[in-house]
C-alpha cells in the first residue's frame, strides 16, 4: 500500500545518515539537520489545468501543465508530487482520474499527500493563442493567491508555461531570486507535436497506445529524454527487454533522468541475463544516490557471476534494516562464504520481519544444515525469487538453491526526495562554513549545472555566491554564462565587464569572446580569446574558439 509522501520521508532517516556521513562530518557541531524538516513547507502539487477552450482535442495541454510546471519547480527548490502519487490521491478518495476538484476536494487531496502549496489553472486556446491562469493554494494557511496570467501563441506554448512556472515559484517563495528569462530559456524544449505525443503517451489508457504515442514522439525528437525513458520503461514493463535497454542506454548520463533510466536499463540487463551490463547500470545509479534498492540489486548482479557480493548486501541492510529480503539476500551471500553464524542471524531477521517467508524457512534449514550453495551464474529464463512451500531441515539430496532476491520496482518519489533532501543538507552544510569557502563552493556547483544544460539550478548558486560576496568576480562571470545561454546578450556582456573590473578571469572574457563573434566582431572576439588563453593556457573552451576563429582566417593577437 502506498504511504503519504511525509509518511515514506520518515521511513527514509536511516537511509540519510548514511548518504550524508561526508556532509555532516564536516559541519559544525548541532548543525546536523532533519530531512522531513528540511522539506516540509517545500512540497508542491501540481493539479492538471482545465480546458475551457471547448475544444476536446486540447485536453492533453492540460495535462501537460504538471509536467512542464514540476521541471521548473524542482529547479526551483520544491519538492513535486509526481503524476503517479497524484493518481493514488484520487483512488484513495474514490475520485475520477478526470476529476476537477472544488477548493474542499484540493484541500483534502493535498492533506492526503502532505503538499504545502497545490496549483491549480485553466487555459483558453482562441484565434491560435493560448491564455492560462493560475492560483496557489497555501494549503497550511488555507489561502489562496490571487490570480496569475499569461498569454501567446500556441506555438510558444513552452514560454507560457515556463513564465507561468516562474510566477508561482516567486508567489511560493518571495525570495525566489532567479530571472524569468532564465525559466523561458530552461532546456527540454522539443517540438510541440512531439510533446502532445509524450503528453498523450504517459496518459494513455492502454500500453499498445502508450507505446505507439512514445515512440512518435522519439521519432521526431531522438534526443528527447522524457519521451525516452518513458519508452524505455513502457518497453520494459511488457517485457522487451532488449528493445527497452536500447531505448534507456540513449539519455545521457549528464540528464538528471539517467538515475531513473539506469535503474531500468540495469533491470532490462539483468533479465536478459546480462549481468555485468546490469552490474554497471546499477552502480552508476549507485554512485549518485546510494539508495538500499540500488546498492541490492549491484548487490544481485554482481552475486550472479560468481563474486562475492556480501559487502554490498551489508550497505543495503544498513540503510534500511527493515527490509526483510535484504536481511536474506545477506543470508545467502554470507552462507556462500559458509559464514554459517552470521547468516543464521541474519535470516532469523528476515524471519522476524516476515514469519511467513517460507524460502527464508527454507534457508534457516540449509543454514543449519551447513551446506553453502555453489554460486553460478543463472540463465534469463530463471526468476530470482521461486515461491517455494515450507519444508523440513534439507538432506543431501535436496534440490532447494536460494537465490538472491533482485528489487524490480523503482520508486521515483523516493529518489528525488532523497536527492531533494541531500540538496538541503548540503545547504545547511555549507551554511557553516567560511564566507570564502561558502562562495567558492557556490561558485563550483553552478558551473557543474551548467556543463549538465541546468540553466535555472546553475542561476540560484551563482546568486547564493554573490549573495554572500558581491564581489565575486568568478559568481558575476558564472551569472554572465547563464544570460548569455538564455538569450540576454546585453545583460550577459554587463556582467562578463562588471567580472573582469573585480578581478581578470578566463570565463568573463570567454563570453565577451562568444558574444562579439555572434557580432561578426572577429577582432575583438580574437583579442578577448588570446586574453582567456594567457590567463588559462590549457582552457578547452578556449583554445576551440581560437580553432573557430582561425577558421575565420583571424589569428590572435
């Protein structure tokens, strides 16, 4: 049974501790903070908008508000609810998934999820334009906001809702001090048939239809790494295996959904008894978010080509010590090592926390027995777990082989609040330390986000720098890059020249450099690339422009 997002939060203490060691250990003494406080007064709910266009054929846009709308809010800071916790909400109520609620009925949806804020909307579609309007609903204070607008053309149907978006986020969050030009320049911008076609393909009733809608989309926009994973993911769920691991193997590792796609490619692998490939899918997954699902199933992997994977089972069982197949897949591995003791004790906990696990039953008689299983690698064809019934202590002849137990479900809600979680941590984290080395740290998580295209993330930590030291050459040269990469070429060169009177650096006279080519300045673009090469000899960005401009038959200076 699905629990409240604030419910599976507290299930997640344990877990925290350990993906946070680094970061409380270098924090001040009693500046360890609590996850479920760190998000409460952070979780969103986005509701579909309605359509009031009279038109049926546009129900999918309202549909697509959520999808568009949670992005930039989890850029933003905020916790979003996903579409499948939003469907529990309705079953768990006995509302219509087509349901539009009254102001009583959001409330109580949003209680039944732990939101603080719920978004609701309509739009109208007249004369090929759209208009949308908005309000928040506080849902702690029972308040809801006035009314937010915005308008364009059907075709700019993006910068409607990525306008929109930024209009709730500052309703949300006064202090929200990323520009709204940064969110009408947010990537994941495709063609607009090829999102109806993703809208319509995660909304569809039937998997044939899903299928069909997802691969549409795919095949106007290959890059196009929603679409993608859902694919990979519908692929995988009717049992393509192979056809779901090629389509997941496609989003980058840089896209914040290669967690979600590698946890699915390392299943597609596994069952196509691919168990190095699965092995590597994991710890991929692994080394981002160690959640205890994960660390288990590189656990599984690793085990079913022989090696001894024990050590991995022991940090699945550490997070999350209540899981019952945790505790017997550490069984298993620990009796192939014939460390009877050990594995006794760790499947009479599997026991304790669930009597009637009869192959648990079944390993305490092998364990007792004192015959440790050969390990082999299994073909495709045979499930990890065999239900089995309860039986005596095993003799020789017995054919009963436990296998370790793989997790085939990959819960989205607690990945991104474990992420979301950590972000708050390291916050707090970098709260205690030195101004300077605050600002440096700000300083080198925004241009991370922008080697990953993260816009809108990158703004908010070159803004936290400067918040703390204005004059910040690196921050003001980091917070040109993001006005020039969303289309502020005026504001970009500002800042690139407000960066090199605090201090000369490579990164401000790179943008002047990619500004003034855009000019067709070629001269002064060569003289501010041979100023960036004289400060950083070994600069890629650098010496590619240098390459560019020689191309252009100008040398620098």
């Amino acid at each position: 049974m699905r629990r409240p997002l604030l419910f599976r939060l507290n299930l997640c203490g344990t877990l925290l501790v350990l993906l946070c060691v680094t970061l409380s250990s270098r924090a001040q003494p009693g500046q360890s903070p609590d996850a479920t406080t760190a998000i409460a007064g952070r979780v969103v709910l986005v509701l579909p908008f309605d359509n009031r266009s009279g038109q049926q054929d546009l129900g999918w846009i309202g549909e697509s508000f959520p999808d568009t709308l949670n992005q930039r809010f989890n850029s933003a800071g905020f916790l979003t609810i996903s579409r499948d916790d939003r469907q529990y909400a309705l079953d768990h109520l006995g509302l219509p998934p087509d349901f539009r609620p009254t102001r009583a009925t959001t409330i109580r949806i949003a209680q039944t999820l732990d939101a603080n804020y719920v978004v609701i909307g309509s739009y109208n579609v007249a004369r090929g334009r759209i208009s949308v309007q908005s309000q928040v609903l506080d849902v702690n204070n029972l308040r809801m906001s006035a009314p937010l607008e915005d308008s364009s053309e059907l075709t700019r149907l993006f910068d409607v809702q990525n306008a929109i978006a930024w209009k709730i986020a500052r309703q949300m969050d006064p202090h929200f001090n990323v520009a709204q030009q940064t969110f009408l320049a947010a990537p994941g911008q495709v063609k607009l048939s090829s999102f109806e076609n993703y809208i319509r393909g995660i909304s569809a009733a039937t998997p044939p239809e899903r299928i069909k809608r997802l691969q549409l989309a795919v095949q106007e926009s290959p890059s196009y790494a929603a679409a993608l994973l859902a694919l990979g993911k519908a692929q995988y769920t009717e049992r393509d295996y192979d056809r779901a691991a090629a389509t997941l193997a496609r989003i980058p590792a840089s896209d914040r959904r290669a967690l979600e796609a590698n946890f699915y490619l390392g299943l597609a692998r596994f069952n196509s008894a691919r168990y190095a490939d699965a092995e590597k899918a994991f710890a991929f997954v692994a080394s981002r978010l160690p959640l205890p699902e994960v660390i288990n199933n590189q656990a599984v992997a690793s085990s079913r080509q022989g090696h001894n994977a024990t050590a991995l089972f022991e940090r699945a069982v550490a997070a999350d010590p209540n899981d019952a197949d945790y505790h017997y897949n550490l069984a298993v591995s620990l009796l192939r090592q014939s460390n009877f003791t050990r594995a006794q004790t760790e499947v009479a906990q599997a026991l304790r926390l669930r009597p009637n696990d009869s192959e648990a039953q079944e390993l305490k008689a092998l364990i007792a027995f004192g015959r440790p299983p050969a390990p082999v690698a299994l073909p495709a064809s045979k499930p990890a777990v065999t239900a089995t019934a309860a039986t005596k202590p095993p003799s020789s002849g017995s054919n009963f082989e436990p296998l370790e137990r793989i997790r085939r479900t990959y819960s989205e809600a607690s990945f991104r609040q474990a992420a979301f979680q950590l972000d708050q941590m390291r916050a707090a984290r970098m709260a205690s330390l030195p101004p300077a080395q605050q600002v440096a740290e700000y300083v080198q998580l925004g241009r991370d986000y922008l080697a990953q295209g993260l816009v809108p993330e990158a703004e908010q930590e070159f803004q936290s720098a400067l918040a703390i030291n204005s004059s910040s050459a690196q921050a003001r040269a980091g917070l040109a890059q993001v006005r020039e990469m969303s289309g502020d070429a005026a504001t970009a060169r500002n800042e690139a020249q407000a960066s090199l009177q605090l201090a000369p650096n490579a990164a401000a006279y790179l943008v002047l450099a990619r500004l003034e080519l855009h000019d067709n300045q070629i001269a002064a673009s060569a003289a501010d690339v041979g100023k960036a090469l004289k400060l950083e000899p070994n600069n890629t960005a650098a010496l590619g422009m240098k390459q560019a401009l020689a191309a252009r038959g100008q040398s620098l200076p």
